[in-house]
C-alpha cells in the first residue's frame, strides 16, 4: 500500500506551530476513553467540546463517524451505505469497526470521547470487546441526567439561526442582537458511570465533570 506524504512546505507556519504546541501541551495528558450519555439538550455538547480541548480527546460521533465512511467509500463505509440502500440497519459489528477506524487517527492519541453509541447492551458489548483486542477499556461513562420538565423547557427554547446554522435559545443562550437505563446499568455494574446534574448552570456541570475526570 502507497503511503501518503505531506509536504509541510506547503503547510502555513502558523498552522504548524499551533500543531507543535498542541502536542506540547497534549504529552504529558493522561490517556481517558469516555462515553458521553445523555437527551439532546441535556448540555452533553456543550461539556464535550470542553473536555475535548482540556484532555486532547478526539470526539467521536457515530453518526458522524458513519457518514464520513461512508464519504469516504473506505470498505466498511460501503459496506455500510448497501446495507442502508437496501433500507436495513447498519449491524453492530460494522458500527464498531468504523469506530475502530476512527479511533486509529493520531487525534486520539489521547483517547476519545464517544457520543451516540453505545444504544443497547449488545453494542457496549461489542464495544469493550473491540478494545479488549486493543488492551484498552472505557474508563468513565457520564451520565447527563436532567429532569423532564428542565429538559422541556431547555428544548421549547431552542431555534436554529439557517445562514451560519449557529443555535441559540430564548432564555439559556439568547443571540448578543435583538439515554437508554439497560446501558447506565450495564456500565453501572463497572462501576465506571458518574451521574452529573445536568439540569446546573453550564460552569457548575463543568466543574463537576472536572473533579469526575480528575
């Protein structure tokens, strides 16, 4: 198989300089693999883009991970594009191997943060199964646990501005101008799962993920 080369003469010195202090900055993290748990408006993203950034983790959606295979026609992604032409599931196996993939680009080199998956029992069993290959384990679940009533009133809120698709709510994030129970208890038996109340302010979530991953 032909490797592929870069020529960093034509990488800008800016770009390469904020690389090398990325990876400065990154060597001494610890290794951390999480599982990120929780409803559309819980502030799971939110807290992800900020542990991303302070423990050098790659964020790793299935979704995103699925299409992006599928973009890309890498074997698994066609695999995976004729079982949804054909109006079926994707099967497990496939999902865990496209994370596998994914989880090899130097990005996670740290370890990852995985958002979307697992769903079911089955598929964290597939999941641990993929990692025990690789010597590793998932290390922590958070649990973005939130009241109904909060999350309702956090979702009504919601609108999408279409031009830049940046999305605000009327009272939690206004613009500057006028989970699934069978898996927490699978991982919860683990003993791996912390549970964070993520009906708090935005600062207060952080700080407990923070002494959570600490």
């Amino acid at each position: 198989m032909a490797s592929s080369s870069v020529n960093l003469e034509e990488i800008p010195s800016e770009s390469l300089m904020n690389e090398l202090l990325r990876r400065m900055k990154c060597a001494p993290k610890p290794e951390k693999r999480l599982i990120l748990i929780g409803p559309p408006g819980s502030g799971k993203g939110t807290q992800s883009a900020i542990i991303k950034d302070e423990h050098c983790l790659c964020h790793l959606a299935a979704g995103d991970m699925l299409r992006a295979a599928v973009s890309a026609k890498t074997p698994l992604g066609i695999k995976a594009k004729e079982a949804m032409d054909k109006g079926e599931l994707v099967s497990d196996d496939l999902v865990v191997g496209i994370i596998d993939e994914a989880m090899k680009k130097p990005s996670c080199k740290k370890g990852f943060i995985l958002d979307g998956f697992p769903r079911t029992v089955a598929q964290a069993q597939k999941l641990d199964e993929m990692l025990e290959r690789q010597g590793v384990k998932i290390d922590k679940v958070l649990d973005f646990a939130i009241d109904d009533a909060v999350l309702e009133e956090r979702i009504s809120g919601r609108w999408i501005h279409p031009a830049s698709g940046r999305s605000y709510h009327t009272k939690f994030a206004p613009p500057r101008v006028p989970g699934v129970d069978d898996v927490i208890n699978y991982y919860s038996k683990k003993g791996i799962v912390a549970t964070l109340h993520a009906e708090k302010p935005l600062t207060d979530v952080t700080d407990e993920v923070r002494k959570v991953l600490s």
